[in-house]
C-alpha cells in the first residue's frame, strides 16, 4: 500500500496538490486550535475580540484587488499555451498587481481612522489597531504583490508548492505568535508573526517557480495595454464574486460587533471556528482538482470532464454531509472545551453551521465550470443579490434570535440565490441536466442525509445528551464508510499513468 502510495504522489499533480493541500490546512487547523485558548490566557475578552475583529476588517480592504487575484491562473492557463503571449501577459500581470498592492496600502491606511471611530474602539486599545493594522496591511500587499507567482504555478498544475509554503509559513507563524506571548507583546503578537507567515510563502513560492519548467522574459515592453480590457472584464466580474463572498462572510462577524459588542464578534467566530476548520479541509477535495479538470475543459472532453465531476463529487458531497453532522453534534463541546462555555451559542446555532456548511461546499464546487467557460454575467447579479438579502436577513433575524439569527440569515440568502442558480447553471455548461447531478450525487448518501435531518429535529427540541451525539455520529460514520468503501480503496490503488492523468 505505501508503494502504492508513493507511486500515486510522483504521478498525479492533482495528488501532490491534495497531500499538500491537506499539509496546508492542518498546519492551519492544529496551529490555531492551540493559538486560539493560549491566546485567551494571555488576553482579555476585547483584546481577543479585537484581533478577530482586525483579520475580518483587512479582508474588505483586499477586495481592492478588483478580482486579478482570483483570475490570475485562469488567465495564465490560457496564455501559457501561446509562446508568443505568455511573457506578455505575465508582465501585464506582474504591474497591475504591483500597483493594486500600492493602491491596498495607501487606501488601508487611509481608513484606520474611520474604523477606528465606527466601530467605537475602546481608547486604550486604539494605539493597539493602529501598529496591527499597518504591520498586517504591509503583510497582505506584499503577498498581492507577488499572486501572479501563485498563478502561474496553479496554471502549470504546480499549486503543491504553493501549498507547502504556506503550510511552513503557518508553523513559522505559530511559533512567533507565543514567543511574542510569552514575551509580553499582548494583542500585537499576531501582526509581527503574521508578517514572518507572509514572508516564507512569498520566497516559497519565488524559489519554486524558478526551477520550474518556463522563466518569463521580464522587460516592461511587454506591458500590453490592450490585455487590460480583457483582463478586467473577467476579473470584475470574480471581484463582484469575491466581494460578495467577503462581505458575507466578514459581515457576519462585523454585524455581531456592531448590534452585540466586540466579545459578541469574538463568540461568533469561536463557533464558527470549527465549521471554518471544516469547510476548508473538504474544499481542498475538489480545488486539488480543478487544475486537471480546467485542461480537460480548455481541451473540449467533456465526456471525460463530467465522468470524473461526478466521481469525485459523490465521495465530496458525502464528506461534507459527515462532516455537517460532526458540526451539529459536536461544536458545542469544542467550543466549551477549546475557549469557554461563556462564549457557546448553542445547539440550535451548531445546527444552522452544519447546515451552511453544506451549502457553502455545494455552492463552491458547482461555481467551477462558470469559471472554466468565463461565464459569469448572471451569476454576478446573482451575487448581488444574495449580498442585498443576506444582509437584511442577518440583521433582521439577529434582532430576534441574536447571534444565530445572523447564521440563519447568511444560510437563507444562499439557498434562496446562488445555491440553486450554480446547481442549475454548472450542470448546463458540463453538459448535464441538474436534476440528474442530485439524483446521481444525493441518492447514494441518502443515508447521510438523514443524520444530518435528525440534528436538526433534536436541536429544536433542546440540547444534545451525550448518548445522543454519539449514537447519530458513530451511525452516520459507519454508513460513510460502506457507501464509500471503494473511492477510499482507489486512493491507494497504483494506476497506470495515463490513467493518472485523466484522473488529475
């Protein structure tokens, strides 16, 4: 089996991409797990609140970028394949990001002060956000500065690499973060040791695309001026996406800072630590693919294309119900465990994060092929409109139900507009009907699904008991594990490399 193993990682980059994608994302998950209660024995409720509440903030001041950063593979895909092109565009790309970053930085500073006052900083905390914000605002246009280096290796299916540096850049991260604790920096150890994290995924990524396979001829004659209308005509449509999704998901955390306090905000992001914890471990099932699966599309199989969609959607979609029914029973106890009971919202809560986990991953994973075709005129209204209505539902039902209201705000406004329009439209571009995707995706887990309804009718009846979590938990597991008993074996199963390929 490890031969089989060892065989499978030097064939497939989709692979390579998945090991150290799951490198990446338990770095992340370990190192925050414990960053996270360390952190509460060496800071108050408002100093924790408020290095949660300056990561949310910086998150609207990146969206600057326009959606360059999130267009940069796909518009290095393309022109990779044309010699005449590729250094063109790499330089194009290289200055309009070089200047976005200068634009980020100029603008963040700018805004200190207003968030400074709307928000209603407490003063003795005030000198605090200022030294967080520049240092961690420096970090992020650097790391801007430098997507197209990213990009470029997610083009070439080398996103491994990227992967690993920022995996090692999270445990160098970690260990600044409790040195500077422990030496008595407060709330400001996070910016330094998130500056020292930025700095090894930008040399990582530098050192790895220089031994790869193409070096770009770096002369700025070959900033073509006529690219930009392209360029920005399919990144402002990501950056409309990107805006929504920043904003609905930073606004949750900001609307509890705002309607309930900074300890709110802070309680509101503990629970949905561990649903975030999840999210991003299952996204990396199918994001270890879409490079693989972006050549087959740009290359017309799409026979090929929807063979392996559905293959390996079935196993995700499985993953992710497993992993809603985990969240239901188990966020509570994590929550009191790893931070504190005084920061638990509930069964009820623990439900609705299940639930829009589900969502969430369902949502990404149908959003690939609008990307593929470079289609996404409907679905950037689409997205506006589940900005408009997630806000108001947020609000609204916080008012009512507080810190889960704005949970089941953000779970409505998905369903009701993008869950359903990239079911629908994802399904068309591969070629398919989206009724046949469910049926074919969602029957073989019916049995998932009913665990993940069982959470829900006993949250509305009060809490879990302990007997309870784990008899849903154990049944649902045991019925993950037969239902998908041969996509685990095929993980270790040696393949012939041109079945490799078609696979990756």
């Amino acid at each position: 089996m490890t031969k089989n193993l060892l065989a499978r990682i030097r064939e497939s980059p989709a692979f390579r991409t998945a090991i150290t994608s799951y490198f990446l994302i338990g770095s992340v998950t370990v190192t925050s797990l414990v960053a996270v209660p360390v952190a509460l024995g060496f800071l108050n409720a408002e100093e924790f609140g408020l290095w949660i509440f300056t990561k949310q903030a910086l998150g609207y001041v990146l969206l600057l970028d326009f959606g360059v950063g999130a267009a940069v593979g796909r518009l290095m895909g393309g022109a990779l394949a044309d010699d005449e092109q590729k250094d063109r565009c790499f330089v194009t790309l290289s200055i309009v990001m070089l200047v976005q970053a200068l634009v980020i930085l100029v603008v963040g500073l700018l805004l200190l002060p207003y968030l400074l006052n709307w928000f209603e900083i407490p003063p003795y905390l005030k000198e605090s956000v200022g030294q967080i914000w520049t240092i961690s605002l420096l970090g992020s246009a650097a790391k801007h500065a430098t997507r197209v280096i990213d990009g470029t290796l997610f083009a070439q299916n080398r996103v491994y690499w990227a992967n690993l540096s920022g995996g090692v850049g999270t445990w160098v991260e970690f260990v600044i973060f409790l040195v500077l604790l422990n030496l008595g920096w407060g709330v400001q150890s996070y910016s330094w040791a998130f500056l020292a994290s930025i700095a090894c995924s930008i040399l990582g990524v530098t050192i790895a695309f220089h031994i790869g396979p193409w070096r770009p001829v770096l002369k700025i004659k070959y900033f073509d001026f006529s690219m930009l209308r392209g360029l920005f005509n399919f990144s402002l449509k990501l950056f409309t996406l990107g805006a929504v999704a920043q904003v609905v998901f930073l606004s949750q955390s900001l609307i509890a800072a705002k309607l309930f306090g900074l300890t709110a905000a802070g309680s509101y992001s503990v629970c949905m630590r561990l649903t975030q914890l999840v999210r991003q471990i299952i996204a990396r099932l199918y994001e270890a693919h879409i490079p693989g699966w972006q050549k087959l599309f740009l290359d017309n199989q799409l026979a090929d294309l929807i063979g392996r969609w559905r293959y390996h959607l079935k196993f995700i979609v499985g993953v992710t119900l497993i992993g809603s029914i985990s969240v239901s029973c188990w966020n509570s106890l994590f929550v009191t465990q790893w931070a504190s009971p005084s920061l638990n919202v509930g069964s009820a809560f623990d439900f609705l994060a299940g639930a829009f986990l589900f969502a969430n991953i369902w949502t990404g994973a149908m959003m690939a092929p609008l990307i593929f075709k470079m289609d996404l005129n409907a679905r950037t209204y689409m997205a506006l409109a589940q900005l408009l209505l997630t806000l108001v539902l947020c609000i609204f039902f916080a008012n009512y139900i507080g810190l889960s209201g704005i949970l089941l705000g953000a779970l409505i406004g998905n369903l009701i507009t993008v869950f359903w329009f990239n079911s629908w439209n994802g399904a068309k571009i591969l070629g398919t009907k989206w009724e046949l995707i469910w049926v074919s995706i969602l029957r073989p887990n019916s049995p998932l699904l009913f665990g993940i309804i069982g959470c829900g009718t006993i949250s509305l009846w009060g809490d879990f008991n302990t007997i309870g979590r784990i008899t849903i938990w154990c049944c649902s597991a045991l019925a993950f594990a037969f239902i998908h008993r041969g996509y685990i074996f095929e993980l270790t199963k040696q393949r012939s490399p041109a079945t490799s390929l078609k696979a990756s």
